[in-house]
C-alpha cells in the first residue's frame, strides 16, 4: 500500500473475479432477454392466431345477424346482437393485449440499452479525472445524457401503459353495463345492417 490511508489498490485476482463475475451475469442477462424475446414472440402468434378466429367467425356472425334482422326474429337478433357485442369487446381486448405487449417489448428495448449505457458510464467513472481524454469526457457526457433520454421514455411509456389501462377498465365497466341489458335496441326499424 504506497497510497493515502483509505485508498486501495484493486489486486489483480479481484479485477479477474469482477470481470468474470460481468461475463456471468451478461451471459445470464442475454439469456433472460432471448427468453423473453422468445416470449414475446409466442404472444404475438397467439394473439395473431386468435385475431384470425374472431375475423372467422365474425364473417360467419355477421351472416346470421341480416338473415335474423331480414326475418324480423327479434328474440334471435338479440341473442346474435349480443354475440356480436361479445366479439367486438374481444377483438377489442386482444387490441389491448397487442397494444400493451408492443410497449413491453419497447421497455425490453430501452433496459437492454440502459444497461449498455450504464455498462459504458462505469467504465468513464471508474477512470481517474486526470487519465480522461477529451474525447472520454465528451463520451461520458453523452453517455449521461442518454441514460436521461432513456429514463424519461421509460417513464412516457409507464404513463401511456396506465392510460391504456384506465380507458380499458373503463371500457370493460362500459361494455358489462351494456350487455347486462335485456333488450339492446328499443327500436328496430331504426337500425339496419348495410
């Protein structure tokens, strides 16, 4: 120790155990982001899977309501009325589900390149003021600069995700409210399917 009292020297066997320390933890950091890509992915594919269903028998819905409406079989074009009421908040919810799994995704984004950018600080932060270049300096600034940037995104996209969850709430209470009616339309010759 030729140091100040207080200031230690790393020992090279404690650099080694923190390097491979961060190789440990970037390989289980890539892992975890491959499984979550790989999650996300299987969600887009259900939901997509399932989009294509409700287009199905919304096609096939559709059919059964004019025939019914053409009839004049009010009881039955209740019961379609509400199927279809049923399947629009559906199609609405898997909407919803893409919505919030596409600002998931964009989280997962901007964490991996927080961690990239703080990765990148530590490094800067690590360096003796007096061994940083310009050009270190600089970086380092940018570098905090962007942390910034990425937290305030990080923040704009929690705010939208509990906006989207507000109207969804909303639109659900909406939707019970609507369903839980015995009649849907009071007055039949005032709507017509085109």
């Amino acid at each position: 120790m030729d140091g100040p009292p207080g200031e230690e020297e790393d020992s090279p066997v404690e650099e080694e155990d923190s390097e491979d320390d961060a190789l440990d933890q970037s390989t289980l950091d890539k892992q975890d982001l491959q499984d979550v890509r790989d999650y996300m992915s299987e969600c887009h594919a259900r939901i997509s899977h399932h989009n294509a269903k409700l287009d199905k028998r919304a096609k096939v819905l559709e059919k059964e309501l004019r025939v019914a409406m053409d009839s004049q079989n009010h009881e039955l074009e209740q019961k379609l009325l509400k199927s279809w009421l049923h399947l629009v908040h559906e199609r609405n919810t898997l909407v919803r589900k893409q919505d919030d799994l596409n600002s998931l995704q964009n989280e997962e984004d901007l964490e991996e390149r927080c961690c990239v950018v703080l990765k990148e600080m530590r490094r800067y932060q690590n360096m003796r003021d007096t061994n940083k270049t310009v050009h270190d300096v600089e970086r380092e600034e940018q570098l905090e600069e962007e942390y910034r940037d990425i937290l305030k995104k990080r923040e704009m996209l929690l705010r939208i995700r509990d906006d989207i969850n507000t109207v969804s709430m909303e639109e659900e209470a909406e939707f019970q409210s609507v369903i839980e009616k015995p009649k849907l339309l009071q007055d039949q010759s005032s709507c017509k399917v085109s």
